[in-house]
C-alpha cells in the first residue's frame, strides 16, 4: 500500500532514440520537472510523507522495444506511467500495464483504439484522431478553401488514424481528395511520391505522420515546385519542424493542430510553465512537455 512506501516510482517511456528523440526526451523533461517540483513541495500519501522517482525507459518509437520497456517497468513496480509517445507503441503496451492494474497515463497518444480496448487503467490528456482529424479535414475545405486535396500517411498507428478522419472530415464538409500515398516513419525520399502528387496540381497536401519526415518532405515539394498548403495533426506542429525542413518553409505554409491548445486564462500557467522549462533544461518546449 502507499502508506507503507516511501518512495513512489512513476515510470516514462518515450523514443529519445531515433528520428523524434527530440519529442521524446521534451516529453520526459516535463515528467522529470512535474516529479522534481512535487518533491521540492513534499507530498503526503496516507499520512506518510513521499518522495517520487523518475524511472525513464526508451522505446526508440517501435511497439516491440515499447513492450519490453513496459514489462521492465512492471517488473520494478512502478506505481503509474506517463507515457508512450506514440499510439504505435502505447497500445501494444497498454496491455501490459492493464495486467498489471497499473494506471497508464499517455500525454500524447491520439489514435482513438487506445482507449476504446476497455482498460480500467488506460487513459489519454489530448484529444483523440477523430476530433483532431476531422476537424482538420473541415478546416481545409471552410476555411483554407481547398479544392485539390493530397493525403499521404506513414503508415504508423498515428499517422494512418490521423490522415483516415482527415479524410473523412474533408468529405463531410462537402471537399476532395484527389490522391492518397503512403510512405513510412524512417523514410526520406518522397520524390515517387511526390511526382506522382504534382501531375493532380493540389493545392493542400496533408501528412499523417511526425516532424521528422515532414521536414524532408516540406523541403523536397519545394524542390519539385508543390506550390500547396501542407498540413499535420500535432506530429508536426513542434518547433522544431522549420530546421527540420532547411528552411524550406514558406511563410503561412504549414498549417496544423496541436492536440491540446491552451487559450484564454489557461495562457499565463502555460507561459509560467515554458519559462519554468527553459530556465531547467536550457531548451524551449517542443510540443508535449
């Protein structure tokens, strides 16, 4: 029981190896400053007085490495996890945790299987593929005007479900979509794909995928003379997407969905939050810290 532990493990898990290393170590310097900041604050559990430990495990973003970092982290018996990044790897894992009646908290996870398994313990923070795809597919036919609409996807558990309700949502809103490839997380020639895009003349081409493949992506249209719109769930919408793209990016380009917008009052705790981050870890958030 909690009262009768001192130390309390929380485990994260993450690719901070890889092409999204970046987005997966953002991830667990939040979870590193969210446990350093309730310690320095001393936490109760059950009249006892608590201290929290960070165990972080890399998934390199692969669903088989995801499951044995799980397992791992079963086997230390941590009390919850933050974590995986990706739906690829958070739902193979999730299995694993609900064995175990371990609470797994995704900060990040957007494909909409992971929480429709029905595990107890399974739980996400942002919006889910329905709502963040849909409502970027009726973006671009309202609001963006688009008339020739490209779709291609990395064939990820996230980039598949993403680019699916983007699809759907551009057809509820009345749009077309006039071509659908699919290329994959590791990739980094898309000239094939993109030649074949350019003869249908798109005005919008949406990824389904991460940033790490839309840099190269943004920076090859531009080569080929793809004057269009290019838009992205949340995957790409990081900031580290212009140098990605070397400097490939026009300005008002890139249009994307962050799965967890902050406005209104919720805008001063964000801003506290990111100069908290940065005075930490001398690095600017990156998306889901």
């Amino acid at each position: 029981s909690a009262s009768a532990q001192e130390v309390v493990k929380i485990g994260h898990v993450g690719p901070t190896s890889g092409g999204i290393a970046h987005l997966g170590k953002d991830n667990e310097n939040g979870a590193r400053m969210a446990v350093d900041e309730l310690n320095a604050k001393g936490v109760t559990i059950g009249g006892k007085k608590v201290k929290f430990e960070l165990l972080a495990e890399d998934d390199g973003g692969d669903p088989k490495q995801g499951t044995a970092a799980a397992q791992k982290l079963v086997d230390s018996k941590v009390a919850g996890v933050v974590g995986h990044l990706s739906s690829g790897t958070s739902i193979p894992a999730s299995k694993i945790y609900s064995d175990a009646g371990i609470p797994q908290v995704s900060p990040t996870a957007t494909n909409p299987k992971y929480t429709r398994q029905g595990f107890k313990t399974t739980f996400r923070v942002v919006a889910d593929d329905v709502h963040l795809g849909g409502t970027l597919g009726k973006y671009a036919v309202t609001q963006l005007k688009g008339k020739s609409i490209a779709v291609i996807d990395d064939r990820t558990a996230y980039g598949q479900g993403v680019a699916d309700e983007f699809e759907k949502g551009v057809k509820a809103a009345g749009g077309r979509t006039v071509a659908r490839e699919f290329t994959n997380d590791k990739a980094t020639d898309f000239t094939a794909i993109l030649t074949n895009l350019k003869a249908k003349k798109p005005d919008i081409v949406f990824f389904g995928g991460m940033d790490a493949v839309a840099g190269p992506m943004i920076r090859q249209m531009k080569q080929l003379g793809i004057k269009a719109k290019f838009m992205g769930g949340d995957g790409i919408c990081s900031g580290e997407l212009p140098k990605l793209s070397g400097g490939a990016m026009e300005d008002s380009q890139v249009v994307c969905a962050e799965a967890g917008g902050v406005e209104g009052e919720q805008k001063k705790g964000m801003d506290e939050f990111k100069a908290r981050f940065k005075t930490k870890f001398n690095a600017d958030v990156q998306i889901y810290a």
